[in-house]
C-alpha cells in the first residue's frame, strides 16, 4: 500500500494515549516516532474539516444556481428554446441550454465552479484519510475514481455541447459511469451504518432518475411532444442537486476530523486529527455478501440471471461487430484476434487476481455491461469493436471466477440462472424480430433499448455476490483437466451456435413451400419451450442427466437435426436442445473442481477453435486452408458433441447428489432449501414461456399480404444485396432496409447475402421484421447448414411452391437459388433469386449459368430472374441466362453499366426499369422493374420508351425518388427511371 510523502501523516487518531496507524494492524503506544517530532508545537491554523465539505457544496450549488438565475432573468425565451419548440410550450432550461449556451451566466459558473476545485480535491484527499481500511483495494479504487471523475466534471463544464459535441458528450458520459464506483465505495466504506445508509438511498434516487430522463428525452427527441423537454430539465437538474447532496453528506462524516497544520524546525507538516474515540477499524467485508441460503432466493435468481443475459449478448454482439471487418475485406481483416479476448480466465492463474475478483465480483460484472453493452455509445466502428472486446473478456472471467469460488453445492443452481439467462436473451430477440436489444449495432434509431439495459445490468452487476467460501479447500479429482476444459468449451459453443436464437434449429430444417416444417412465428415458442424444460430438468434430475444414456438422447437428437428436414428434424432439434439446456450443472459443476486460469482459460482456447471452425465451413474461399473444413456442418456438429462427451467422461465419477432427505437436521434443511429453489426456478421458467407466448400472439401475421396496385394488376419486383443487414458504420440496417422496400412499393423482393443464422452473424433473420411489418411472405432461402451466403424470398402473393438449388461449384463459395412459384392475381409466375460465384472463379460461374438457364427454360410459366450474375451486359456468360435455351429476356439490354445486379424476364409486358442509389445501407444498389400480369405480351420486346408523363399514375415510381430522393435513396445512372411500351 503506497503512502504519502513522510512528512504527510495519514492519520493520527489519539484514542487514550494511543496513536493507531492504519498500516499497523493493532493500536500501539505511541513511539513518538522522527515525523511526531513537532507534535507538541502550537498549530498554526487548527480548523474543523467540516469547513472543507461545507464550502465544496457552497460552491456547487451556487455555480449551478447562479447561472440559473442569471440566464432566467436575462435569456429566459433563449434558454428554453429547443430545436422544436419555444416558450411557452417549454418553460425550463436544461442543464446544458443554462450553463454553457449564453453568456454571462456561463463565464459565471465556470469562475464558481474553479472555485470548486480546491475543496473538492481536499474533500477527495480527506474522504481517502476519513474511509482507509488497511485491507482491500476500495479505498485506492474510491481515490482514483473520484479523481478521474472530477477531472472528467472539468471536461464537459468547461468544454460546451456547442465549443465540441462530441468531446463533451464522452466527458458526460465518463463522469456518469465514475459516478458508480465513486459512490458504491464511498458508502461501502462508510462505517456509520445512519451515514452509510444515508448516502446508499441518496445514490439510490440519484440512478434510479435515470428512467424518466431517459423516457422523457425520447418523448422530446423522438416523438416530439411540446413540453417533454422542460420535465426533463427537472430530473436534470434533480440529478445535479443528487450528485452534490451525496457528497455534502461529508458535513455529517467530517464532523469529528480536525485539520492542523504544525510548525517544524524543518518546516510545516499537515496532520488530521479525530477528536472523539473510533472503533478500530474491521476489515472491509466484500460487497453485497450474503450467505449461500441467500444464493437460493428470487434476488440472487434475478441478478444470475440477467448477469447471464448480459455474458450472453455481449459474446453474441462481440462475434457480430467482428464480421463487420472481414465482410469489406473480404478476407482476413486482423480485427478477428480481438475474440481471444475471451481467452481471459487464463489470468485466474495468479492467485491474487482470482482472489480481488472473487472479493469484489462486482467489478468485473460492471466492465463487462459498461464496456459491452455501453459500447453502443462508441460510433467509430473499429473503436466500438475494441470496447466490446474489453466487456467479453470481463465477462468471460466474471463466469470463470464465480463458478470456481462458488460453494460445490450451489452450482448447479447457479448453472441454471446462467440458461435462464440464455434464454431471457433469446425471447429478447425473438421479441425484436431476432436482434439482441442491447447489441451495440443497435441504438435508438435502429430499434435498440441499449439504456433501458445498461441500466438493469449495472444493477445487477452491482448486487452480484458470492457466498463466503473456501476454493482452496476444495477435492481436486483425478479426471482429466483437459476433457473438462473439452466439455465446457463443447458446451458453450452449442449454446451460443444453436440456442441464442429460437429460429435456428427451424431454418437448419425449413425446405421451402408448401410449409412441411415449423415457422420462426410461432414455433420458436417450441424451441424456448425446450430450453426451459431441460433447465428444469437439470436441477430436478441431476443423476438422470448426468447419465450416459440421456447423453445419448442428445447425440441422437443431434444426428435427427442433421439428417431430417420438416417436422421429424426439428423434432430431433427440440431434444437436442433440451439436452444442452440440461447438462451445464453437470460440466460446470465438473469443471469448477479445477484451477480456474487453467480450465476455463483452456475451455476458451478450445471454444475458439471450434468456432473459427463453425466460420471455415461457410467461408472457406476466404480463408487459409479453408478446403479442410469446406462444407463440413457434420464434422463441427459432430465434433461439438464429442467434446462435451469429453466433459462426461472427465465427470463420470462425479453424479450431482439428487436433493434426498439426510438423516442429519442440517442436511435436511439444505435439502428442503433447494427443493424451494427447484421451484422458483419453475416459477421463473413458467412467467418466461408465458411471456414468449405472448410474443409470437403478438407478432404472428392475421392478416393476409395485399400488393400495392392490385387496380392495374401490378408487380413490382425488386433485386438488392443487402450485406448480411450491417450498413457502412456497423449498425443493423433493417429499419433503413424496410423503410426504402415500403417506399418503392415493391410486391416482390429478392435478397442477397441474407443468410445470418451463424454465430459470426448473431444468429439472426433478416427477413423477419422486414417480412412481418411489410406484410409479405418469407421464403429463407437453402438453410443455415447449407453453406451459403444466402438469398431469400419476400412476396406479397401467396408462394404456391418453392425449391431451394446449390449451383455447380467445384473450386468457390456456393451459389444459392430459390424457384418459386407465385399465385399473381389468380395467375403463376415464376420468380427465381439467384446469387453467382465471385469473379476468380471462372469454371463455377459458367457451369452456375448453365444451371439457372435450365431452370429458366424449364417452366413455361411468365418468369423473373432477380440475381447477382457477376458478367458484363452481352457477354461471356450473359448470353446463357439470356438465350432461346432460359427464354429470358433482358429488362435493358441498353444499360451497359451493370456487373452484378440482373433482372431478366419472359411473357410478362415489362412497364418500368429503375435503379436506386444504396445511401449507406450496404455496397450494392436497389434495382426494381415493374411488370403487368394479363395484359397482352410484346412477343417482339420492344425497347421503345415513352415518356413519364404518357404512362398512368398507378404504373409510375414514386414521385419521391426523384432528384435528391429521400434519405440518400434516389433514381440514379439514368438519374430517372426508363417506362416501355
């Protein structure tokens, strides 16, 4: 513990004629030691410390109100004034409108807010001297983060919203994050236990007027409603009064704390003193530390279970913002090593490291929200992705390090918050149509709720607790380390590859129309359903589940999902993932007998592999030796098993005890208080299914699919490339996606690169909130284990029939297609989606265009090829989609300035041909052709245009994309769209 300068003595507090130096663990005689030699000299100034906490507050308060007053009485209508509404319809100033938009008021509050300083760094120097405890690292923790946050207060007051947006913001947001450590140590170093609880509800209230800020600013920002913005002045200005009223409870602490400073021959030292006895000192107890009964109750499930959440959606957005990177480089990019950033437990090694987290488990919890989930509030792509990085690698050794200090008995319970966890995460995406609402490519304008979480896991994270416990003294077993660390690692990546979402194990076996199979709506309310009730059965049937025969349940439901399509592969799906749902106390209560640095810091290593594995299948073109794993679902499914088989067999000799009455009282009454627990785990479970019920009455479709100009018997068919729905700065596009298909009034949308239902993707559907809130029907295209990049259907017409095809591809990645059939106001038409190979491959594009051709020629039925061709216009392989062989015509053949997008057609009257500008949505244009169904057919395909103005007003573009269009989404090359006779 580093001290200060010698002649700064820490605090000498005289109990009786005794000196008591924090350093020394008992209280001594004085020894009169060399810094004490002036202790008998006069002081030269002797004042209460009080003084110091009295003018701190002084001046806060009067910065803050001085400018208030000030800016009312002479900018009052300028003050108020927001970007949408004046007075009277907002009548009080913000914070921010007070302090730095006018002057004079804000030259005044910066002069009495300097004035600040002073006390405020006495104050922080004095709480340090007031707070010590000679053992733990809180009291270094409160120093520095009250210093760091007073520096970061000077940040956003002296450098205004309007001087630097964007620097005042991070200074803001910085302060409000040191804001919960500086007052959680301050309290739990409180040793008056009035005080302390004064100061605990004072900060309490502080974070709890988060809610309504948050609420009100959206009611101002985002649905505009005159007067929000005044009512969140108040709780802004409530929360500055808040923040100083905590740290004006230092009047009441300094009350007995005396500042001298003392003449010396060799100069002047500076000494505290207490004027009334203290206790000695205890030795801090770790926070929010309860005993293993309580671990038992709803409170510890709640906490478990959302610090599960929290583990869970920042490992899944960490995997999602690395794709960002690899996906423009169309290769290795090198932001792929920050997922070793999971590799974080082998640091559990270090016996003191492992014991400060076991001792304070609440900060690594808080790193990991404020870093994982909060990186939402980081918009450089590359900086948000290292952010994240720091909240996985703190969430990974939170897991590790809790599981290992974990008394053996609570962990399966433990174990079973942490799949409730999964699955509140998973019923959050299913409620957001398949993103994570707290994901960091998310935010307020792409449908995220990032606040609302960083919120409820700071909370969490702060109440985590970790019963007193001995680890040291815990049986080691025999079995092998390594296959423990093979069965967690086993897993956690069938966890996070099958069960973060509910509608992956349904599109592994979804085979097209007619529907044959479960959908995501509702059905994925059966996956949820699995998972509960293998959690549930995990705790309430440990040796069962530890068992070899109901191992074998889950190997055979894993080859079922493999090998089956429709209702008999999700069936063994659905047992598959009631398998994984129930072994985890049986691999973490396995794997928790070991060093923790050495098993999960392995594990992880493992877990990395497997799922840069799980990338090579899909990938293969893009990565070295990628031929090894091209294509092999079956190797990775497989190989995932096996190693959690590992975890059984390293385990084999360890059976979870069933809860049986015991004739000892004592083991009784642990008996009976985890039947309890059994319970309210059930509890829980039951509210979560009910909830993911009432999702999937609400997001199922009623109503049937209409198209926009049924009066003409209109098709509008579009082809777009959407990059796997991450737009150019790594948030999720859906919205922006949704929004321009709306506008364009397409019936028929083909989707390219749409196959997210990876863990590299998040496991996500892309089609899903576009499909359900533009009332169209979904085709997903060949399934996540047929290693594609993807290509999906959206219609407005009923979808009669549809195959799903893999195009000849000996060397590159696969091409995928889908052949629908379309019920076209009472007539069928053909749609094909098609994606080609990349340009390096030249073989597999011309054997892929001779493939699609005969699927164009085989249907005599009208037909629209919407596709990624990869050709110039007339040339090389164009000539074989377009030929007497497909019957296929070009939608303009006069447009020479394409190279991937092609719409192409046969016996339908083609009306329009437009494209439309990307804006920053993805890499590729939206190309859109119209077409008339039962009108009588040009045989010749005249390319005669005609003039807008001559074609009817239900067969025009909208009027809106016109010149500079409509949020960068406009009619561009031709800079109009071309109208045909």
């Amino acid at each position: 513990m580093p001290w200060p300068h010698q002649h700064i003595i820490p605090a000498q507090l005289h109990l009786q004629q005794l000196t008591y130096y924090p350093n020394i663990s008992s209280p001594k005689k004085a020894q009169n030691p060399p810094i004490m030699a002036a202790a008998t000299t006069k002081p030269l100034i002797r004042f209460s410390a009080v003084v110091v906490a009295w003018a701190h507050t002084v001046c806060a308060l009067s910065a803050f109100l001085a400018a208030l007053v000030i800016g009312c009485v002479l900018h009052y209508e300028k003050i108020v004034k927001n970007e949408h509404f004046g007075y009277p319809d907002e009548w009080f100033p913000s914070v921010s409108a007070t302090i730095g938009d006018r002057y004079p008021e804000r030259s005044i509050f910066q002069i009495i807010i300097a004035l600040t300083a002073g006390p405020r760094f006495l104050l922080l120097f004095l709480s340090y001297l007031r707070l010590y405890r000679p053992t733990g690292v809180t009291s270094i923790v409160s120093l520095v983060t009250g210093f760091i946050r007073t520096v970061t207060c000077g940040g956003w007051v002296y450098i205004t919203s309007s001087d630097d947006h964007d620097a005042h913001d991070i200074f803001m947001i910085s302060y409000i994050v040191l804001t919960i450590p500086w007052t959680v140590t301050v309290t739990l170093l409180t040793s008056d236990k009035k005080l302390r609880s004064k100061r605990k509800y004072t900060a309490l209230v502080f974070f709890g007027m988060l809610v309504p800020l948050v609420y009100l600013f959206i009611q101002h920002k985002v649905h505009r409603v005159a007067g929000a913005y005044s009512y969140y002045a108040y709780v802004e200005w409530s929360l500055i009064f808040l923040d100083i009223g905590f740290d004006a409870w230092t009047i009441v602490d300094f009350k007995d704390l005396v500042i001298e400073l003392l003449g010396t021959e060799t100069g002047i030292e500076f000494n505290t003193v207490t004027e009334k006895p203290l206790e000695k000192p205890q030795l801090l107890k770790p926070a929010f530390k309860r005993n293993a009964a309580n671990q038992l109750s709803y409170t510890a499930i709640i906490v478990n279970t959302i610090n599960s959440f929290v583990f869970w959606s920042v490992l899944t957005a960490l995997f999602v913002c690395v794709w960002f990177f690899p996906l423009w480089d169309m290769g290795i990019s090198g932001f792929e090593l920050v997922v070793a950033s999971v590799f974080s437990p082998v640091f559990l090694v270090i016996p003191q490291f492992r014991h400060i987290l076991g001792q304070y488990p609440q900060v690594s919890r808080l790193v990991s929200v404020w870093a994982g989930i909060g990186s939402y509030m980081v918009a450089e792509p590359s900086t948000r992705l290292l952010v994240i990085s720091l909240g996985a690698f703190a969430g990974s050794i939170s897991l590790a390090n809790e599981l290992w200090y974990l008394p053996r008995d609570l962990i399966p319970g433990y174990s079973a918050t942490f799949m409730v966890g999964l699955l509140l995460s998973t019923i959050a995406k299913f409620a957001f149509w398949t993103n994570n609402p707290v994901w960091p490519i998310l935010n307020r304008d792409t449908g995220g709720a990032n606040f609302g979480g960083l919120l409820v896991g700071t909370l969490a994270a702060l109440a985590t607790s970790i019963p007193e416990s001995h680890p040291e003294k815990h049986s080691r077993p025999s079995q092998s380390l390594v296959l423990s660390s093979l069965g967690f690692a086993g897993l956690l990546f069938s966890l996070l590859a099958m069960l973060t979402d509910s509608s992956t194990i349904i599109l592994w076996v979804w085979s097209g129309y007619p529907v044959t199979g479960p959908i995501p709506v509702p059905h994925g309310v059966l996956t949820m359903l699995a998972m509960a009730v293998g959690t549930f059965i995990g705790l309430l049937k440990p040796r069962l589940v530890a068992g070899w025969k109901f191992f074998s349940f889950g190997a055979v439901g894993a080859i079922v999902l493999y090998e089956f399509h429709g209702w008999t592969g999700y069936a063994g799906g659905w047992c598959y993932a009631l398998w994984l749902s129930a072994i985890s106390p049986v691999i973490f209560g396995n794997s928790a007998r070991f060093n923790p640095g050495l098993v999960f810091g392995l594990g992880f290593f493992w877990f990395i592999l497997i799922v840069l594995a799980h990338v090579w299948i899909v990938a293969y073109a893009f990565v070295p030796m990628g031929w090894l794993l091209r294509e092999r679902t079956d190797i990775v499914l497989g190989t995932s098993v096996v190693m959690i088989a590992c975890g059984f067999r390293s385990a084999e000799k360890y059976v979870i005890p069933e809860i049986e009455a015991k004739s000892e009282p004592k083991e009784e009454a642990k008996a009976a208080l985890f039947a309890t627990f059994i319970w309210k785990i059930f509890n829980v479970l039951t509210v979560l299914v009910a909830l993911s019920c009432m999702i999937a009455a609400h997001r199922f479709p009623f109503h049937k699919p209409q198209p926009y100009h049924p009066e003409e018997k209109l098709m509008t068919c579009g082809i777009w490339t959407i990059h796997f729905g991450l737009d150019n700065d790594m948030w999720a596009s859906e919205h922006r996606m949704r929004d321009l298909i709306k506008d364009l009034e397409l019936d028929v949308v083909g989707l390219l690169e749409s196959d997210t239902q990876r863990i590299l993707m998040g496991n996500r559907d892309l089609t899903q909130r576009i499909g359900e809130e533009l009332g169209m029907y979904v085709d997903f295209g060949p399934g996540p284990n047929k290693h594609t990049w993807g290509c999906a259907l959206l219609s407005k017409f009923p979808i009669v029939n549809s195959t799903h095809h893999l195009l000849p591809s000996p060397v590159g990645e696969l091409a995928p297609a889908i052949h629908a059939t379309l019920n076209v106001y009472g007539e069928y038409v053909d749609i094909v989606v098609f994606h080609s190979g990349q340009e390096e491959d030249v073989e597999d594009r011309r054997l892929q265009s001779l493939g699609v051709r005969d699927i164009m020629g085989s249907t005599d039925r009208p037909t629209v090829l919407l596709s990624y061709l990869v050709t110039e216009p007339l040339q090389g392989n164009y000539n074989t989609y377009v030929s007497e062989e497909s019957g296929m015509h070009d939608i303009d053949p006069s447009d020479d300035d394409r190279w991937c997008e092609y719409i192409l057609y046969k016996k339908l009257k083609r009306t329009g041909y437009a494209r439309i500008s990307r804006g920053t949505i993805t890499d590729t244009e939206l190309q859109v052709g119209k077409f008339q169904i039962g009108s009588s057919i040009d045989e010749t395909y005249s390319q005669t245009e005609v003039d807008e103005d001559k074609v009817a007003e239900g067969l025009r573009f909208p009027a809106i994309f016109h010149g500079e269009g409509v949020r960068e989404h406009h009619f561009h090359v031709f800079n109009r769209p071309k109208y045909f006779e």
